[in-house]
C-alpha cells in the first residue's frame, strides 16, 4: 500500500505563515491534484511531501508511518519537475539510469528497469538520444521514465506540462491520465491551471491562501462548490456571479433562491433562452465564435457582466437584448460569508 496522510500541517518562514493547519489523506492509487492560484502553498506542500523541506508543525506519514525526519532519498518519492532537470550532455538512457546507477543496483536491473520504461513511454527508439535532439513532450516522458525506473511508493509532480505549449499540454494530461492507469501508482500533482486537475484528477485539492478550501471528485467540485472562490476557480469559463436582488428580478428564477442568499451563480453553458418576462434581460457586448458554440459577453440591467455560452449559426449582435434563465439545480446560492446554501426544491 502507498498512502499518504497530513496531518495539521503547518509551515512558516521566520515570522510569515504559509501553510495553516493543513489535513488530508491520500488512498493507495489515487490521483490527487493540488490547485489553487500563485501563493497558495501548492508547491510548498509537495516539497514538504518530497522531504525537500520540513513542516514547522505537523505530522506527515507515507503508509502510516511518521516521516518528517526521513530524508528526501528514503521516503519512497519520485519527483518530476517543471523544468525537466535533465543532463544535457548524457543519452536519454543515461538520464533514467543515473539514479540507480547512483544506488548501485546491478547493470542488468538497470538495462531491465530503463527498457520497461521506456516501452511504457514510448521513448524506444530515442534512447541513444541527448536532451537537445527532443520536443518538450519528449523530455518531459524522460523525466518521468527517471521517476518510473525508481520504482517509487509515491509520484509527486510539480507544474511539469507548464513549459510546453497548448496542443502539447493536452496530449500530455491524456498520456499521464494513461499511465496512472496502468501503473496503479499514488499520485500527487501541482498546477495552477484548473482544466489540468479536472482532466487529470481521481480527488482535487483546492487550495487559498495556505489552507485547503474543498476536496472533491472534479465532478463533486464542478457541481457543488463549498463557495464563491471554488465555484470561480473550477470551471472555465469561470461562473457568473450575480447579485440575488437581481436574480429575484425574473419569475423562472425567484423560487430557487433561497431568502437569504446574497448572490447566485450560474455557469455560462447553464444558461437558457426564455421569454422576456421569465428570465434576465442580457445585453450583448461581443461575442466569441469557438466553432460548435459561442461565447456572449454582455450585461445585465444593474451592469453585472455576464457570460453566456450558446449553440446555433446566428451570432446575436452588439447591443441586442436577450432574455435567459437556467434550471433550479443549475443555479448556485451563497450567503454574506460567500458559502455555498442549500437548494431550494420546489
């Protein structure tokens, strides 16, 4: 079994407080995704996971066992980094056999472990290869081949497709989604980017401001965000928030919102069309053609922009009013403290 638990994990940097109280378990084969926007500890926790750094408070355990004071080398942990970290004048095959050979493991394991690796890779026929004959897809398959051949109780990767551009970015969350799946392997992965840990994810941890906001299925975020900072992180595009006074405004929605909610959300693909006197009255500002559907951006009558997300071949034009509505298990409710409120069922 590889699992993984914090608990009240707290970490400071002389007097600046980074991580506050911290609790979380990771299950044997999960893909557990830290996100959260810049500054929020993601990184911190996963170097503190990795041994790289120590908690100032705390207990951190890899199958149970207490490690806070086991070295990085003897945790079990494979790290892959953002930036690669490869030896430019060694082959691809002496990249992934160097830690080993480093641990004195017998040079036929070694040939074994680098060549299951890389068939699991795809990564065959460049292992002859330097670094600088590679694409940034390729590199990063031999960062984590090095991680692979380890053998580790837990992978940990940080930001590692942030270098490589889009099209690149989404063939490479498919073929890590892959692996976890043949490997079977705990996961920990860092990213800012929030499609990333929708995509990637068995359990996403959102994280602001040093301290966990909600975790959840990326379903379970998607459709039941704790607040308003969850239900503007995960998605994208991100919710519309609106005021509940204006949302009282149109009769499809009145019934849903509770009394004392202070705005309501709804997703731009959320949103329907409806009669004028039902739904909000949206003015256009622009539009954004994206091909099957497209993006409206307008405004409501008290101002509060909006997006809209819609399917058809007529583009409304700028200044023009439509009128939307959404479903009641569609429309999010938060109180003055910005949580999340019960639905209201008629």
């Amino acid at each position: 079994m590889s699992t993984l638990e914090l608990r009240s994990i707290e970490k400071s940097f002389d007097q600046t407080h980074v991580i506050h109280g911290v609790d979380l378990q990771v299950a044997h084969g999960e893909f557990v995704v830290f996100v959260g926007p810049s500054g929020c500890g993601k990184s911190t926790l996963l170097r503190m996971i990795a041994g790289l750094d120590s908690p100032t408070r705390g207990d951190l355990l890899i199958d149970g066992q207490r490690v806070n004071e086991v070295g990085a080398a003897d945790r079990g942990c494979a790290m892959v980094f953002q930036s690669y970290a490869l030896y430019p004048h060694m082959s691809v095959y002496a990249n992934m056999a160097f830690g080993l050979e480093n641990a004195k493991v017998p040079q036929a394991e070694i040939a074994q472990k680098v060549g299951d690796a890389a068939a699991l890779l795809r990564l065959d026929a460049m292992l002859q290869r330097k670094p600088t004959q590679l694409s940034g897809g390729q590199r990063q398959r031999v960062a984590i081949g090095r991680a692979i051949v380890r053998n580790p109780k837990i992978f940990l990767f940080d930001e590692p497709l942030s270098n490589l551009d889009a099209e690149l970015r989404v063939s490479m969350r498919a073929e890590l989604r892959e692996l976890h799946q043949r490997l079977g392997a705990t996961m920990v992965y860092v990213t800012h980017d929030q499609v990333e840990a929708m995509t990637l994810a068995d359990k996403i941890v959102v994280l602001r401001a040093g301290r966990i906001e909600q975790v959840g299925t990326p379903q379970a975020l998607y459709e039941a965000p704790a607040n308003v900072f969850v239900a503007g992180f995960i998605g994208s595009p991100r919710m519309n928030f609106i005021p509940a006074a204006t949302a009282r405004t149109a009769a499809s929605l009145r019934a849903s919102i509770p009394a004392q909610a202070q705005q309501v959300g709804i997703r731009p693909e959320h949103w329907t069309a409806c009669a004028a006197d039902a739904g909000l009255a949206l003015q256009v500002k622009g539009t954004e053609y994206l091909g099957a559907q497209r993006l409206l951006h307008g405004v409501l009558t008290d101002g509060t922009r909006v997006e809209v997300l819609i399917e058809g071949e007529r583009a409304p034009q700028a200044g023009e009013t439509l009128h939307f509505t959404t479903r009641p298990e569609r429309l999010h409710a938060f109180d003055t403290h910005e949580q999340r409120m019960a639905q209201v069922t008629a």
